[in-house]
C-alpha cells in the first residue's frame, strides 16, 4: 500500500474534484477523476473508488495511531 501521505493527497484530489464535477462537469473533470479513482484503487488494491477511499481512511486511522481527527 502506498505511504499515508500520498494517499492523503490522492483522496483529497478525488475530493476536490467531486466538488468542482458537482459545479461545472465536463470531460476533463471527469477523466482526471477516472484517473485519480484508478490511482487510488491501485494504491490500496481495491476495485471500487468507494472501496479505495475507505481503505484510505483506514491506512490513515492506523498511521496516526487510530486518533480520527488526524486521519481523513
């Protein structure tokens, strides 16, 4: 699994990216979301963006010692 924060950073990307799809949707909103959903089932070796964002929460509950206003 990749290191806690680039998985900080992707999910947070995918976050940005729901919110600015949600305002103004359009194709390169909606490929640069396909790609980061697709980096981030990489990096925690799930098939579902849901999946992969959970399993993000998860990796970064553990790295900062399951404290949940540190994670994401």
């Amino acid at each position: 699994m990749a290191h806690p924060a680039v998985l900080s950073k992707l999910a947070e990307e995918y976050a940005s990216l729901e919110a600015r799809r949600a305002q103004a949707d359009g194709p390169e909103v909606r490929r640069r979301m396909e790609d980061v959903a697709y980096t981030l089932c990489v990096s925690t070796g799930t098939r579902d963006v849901e999946d992969a964002l959970a399993a993000v929460r998860r990796r970064l509950a553990e790295a900062h010692g399951n404290d949940p206003v540190l994670a994401l």
